[in-house]
C-alpha cells in the first residue's frame, strides 16, 4: 500500500478490525519509510456505482468525494473524523445496498443531510446551503425553523 505522505510501497498493518457493519475491514498501517499512518479499508469488489448528476450526465461514485464534502460541512466544528468516516462509510453501504446500477446525486445528497441533522446540525445546513443552492436569506431561514421545529 502506497504511502499518502511519501509515496513509499511498503507499511505494516498495526490495527485491523471490522468496520460496524461488518461490510469492510478497517486497517490502521504505518509507513516504513516516515513512520506516519494511516488508514485504509478493504471490502469486497462490488459491481460499480454510477451516480446520474442533476444535468444528466453520470460519473461514477467516489467514497472520497462524498467524505470531502461531508468535511467540508463539519470544518471547524466538533465533530470527529471517525463519525465523518463512519457517515460516509453508513451512505455508501444504503447506496449500494439498494441494489442498483445507479442513483441521482439527490438520493445521494438527502441521506447526506439525513445523517449530518443527526451529528451536527450546524455542518448539516452548511452542507443543505451548498446541495440546495439556497439563493438568498428567507431560504436559509426557513430550513433553520424547519430544525428547530424538530
């Protein structure tokens, strides 16, 4: 496995558990070269998930967009890495679990917003002001009442 850091080939597995959901194993590893780790996940190859944009077009899934736009919206906020991971890790397994060749980015955005109102729900409208485009303030207000009427 490549390093992250330095690009070396070789590291050393430290830690390997299951992920919850028993769908991948969650492997902790340190470089040989630098000594830093890291994390990777090994799951079983699965047939591939195209993801149909709002304009049509289809690109397929990527787990680490998904998990970058899900730290974007917890930046600065007190939310750990492990919950980002596990958020990300919970939304691929729905995705791929509804046994589909596709799914529109919509589906994809709403269980986003669906586990982030549950972790933080301040990343949860930064990450609703984004997927929804909010256009302007009434917008932004009205998905705050519809939280706080929770």
């Amino acid at each position: 496995m490549k390093c992250p850091y330095c690009d070396a080939a070789d590291s050393k597995v430290i830690d390997s558990r299951p992920t919850d959901e028993h769908e991948a194993i969650r492997r902790r590893r340190e470089c040989l070269n630098c000594k830093k780790r890291f994390t990777t996940y090994e799951k079983v190859e699965s047939i591939p998930l195209m993801v149909i944009k709002k304009d049509g077009s289809r690109q397929m899934f990527d787990s680490q967009k998904l998990l970058n736009g899900i730290m974007r919206a917890c930046e600065k906020r007190p939310v750990k890495v492990d919950d980002m991971e596990r958020v990300a890790e919970e939304i691929e397994t729905a995705a791929q679990n509804l046994m589909e060749h596709e799914i529109k980015s919509e589906q994809l955005g709403e269980m986003v917003m669906d586990k982030l109102k549950n972790l933080d729900e301040v990343a949860y409208v930064r990450f609703a002001s984004v997927y929804r485009e909010f256009r302007d303030l009434n917008t932004f207000v009205e998905e705050v009442n519809k939280l706080l009427k929770r």
